[in-house]
C-alpha cells in the first residue's frame, strides 16, 4: 500500500502532469516555491491521480497524511488557505477544459501568452520559463505544430520572437485570437 501525502515545493518548479496510454503528456499545472500539491488524496484518502516530476532542482516537503490532517486540525486557518489554493486550481482546471475542448491551438497560445504579459505586469516582453515541448504539452498539442503557430503570429504581426523571447507586438489582436473571434 503506498503512502498518501500531502507536498509544498519550497524552491524549483514541478510539474504536474498526466500520461496517455500511447505515452502523450498533459501537463497540468507548473507549481514553484510555496505551492501545494498532493493535498486532495490526503483529505479523500485516495492516491495522486497524476504524475510529478521536478522541472529543475527543487527541494519539496512532504507530510504524511497523519500529520497533515493534525496540523489542520490545530490550524484552522491552513484549512481555508488550503481551500483557498483548491478554488483557484479548480478554476484553472475549468478554463484548462474549455481551452482543450473549445478553442484551437492558436486560442490556446493566444491565451497563455496573454497570461504570462499579466504574470509579468504587463510588459510586452516575455520569456517563456518553460519548453517549446512543455509549452506544446500545457497546450495539448506537439511542438511542430506549435512552432507553426508561432511562425504564424510572426508572420501575422502579433509577436516577435528570438528564442524563449517574445515580445507581443499587438495585445488586442491577440485576445481576440483567444477569445475565438479571430483565426490565424
């Protein structure tokens, strides 16, 4: 029987994802330094539905179902930041839905890249901190077919891209490709 319990990445990035059985990734969330994972199976007892693998070096503290569950209880406070951290990421998971199941590939970068000028306060120059095979995989689709799609914004004038730099060259066009109201 294996152990259920309950993670906090204290420094580094680790991904969380989900495997095909041809092997195809989906990841599903890229956590850093203060993020939880693994508490769900704790609370319903069950193990982690998904895979975890650390992006980088990273140091993560994990707590035995026992403790954890003793620790809320003595630290109400911790149950609602826990709830807390479990709303955003089912919010996520719902938008990670539609995006899959609704949108093209291009919405779907459209609105990841959006996501990172917001993460980044706005500035128009990004970086993306992951892989064109991880951002392929965050985006449910191949990098082939993801360096096509930004060849074409390129093209289009949406980005300008040197590397993992990409700077949007116009936000509004963008957003209209990720709400569905535009094609490439």
């Amino acid at each position: 029987m294996a152990i259920v319990r309950a993670h906090v990445v204290i420094s580094g990035r680790v991904k969380i994802f989900k495997l095909s059985s041809e092997g195809k990734e989906q990841i599903l969330h890229i956590l850093g330094p203060g993020e939880p994972f693994g508490e769900v199976p704790v609370f319903a007892g069950q193990h982690f539905p998904a895979h975890a693998e650390a992006m980088e070096e990273s140091r993560v503290f994990f707590f035995p179902r026992d403790g954890f569950i003793d620790l809320v209880r003595k630290n109400p406070d911790l149950a609602l930041n826990m709830l807390a951290v479990l709303s955003k990421r089912l919010r996520k998971f719902t938008r990670l839905i539609d995006d899959l199941s609704l949108k093209e590939v291009p919405g779907r970068l459209a609105a990841y890249l959006l996501y990172l000028l917001e993460r980044h306060g706005g500035a128009t120059t990004i970086e993306l901190d992951i892989s064109k095979t991880q951002l392929a995989s965050l985006l449910g689709t191949i990098p082939e077919t993801l360096s096509r799609i930004l060849a074409k914004m390129k093209t289009h004038g949406l980005i300008d891209s040197q590397g993992p730099r990409i700077h949007i060259l116009d936000p509004a066009r963008l957003e209209e490709l990720a709400e569905g109201g535009a094609r490439l």
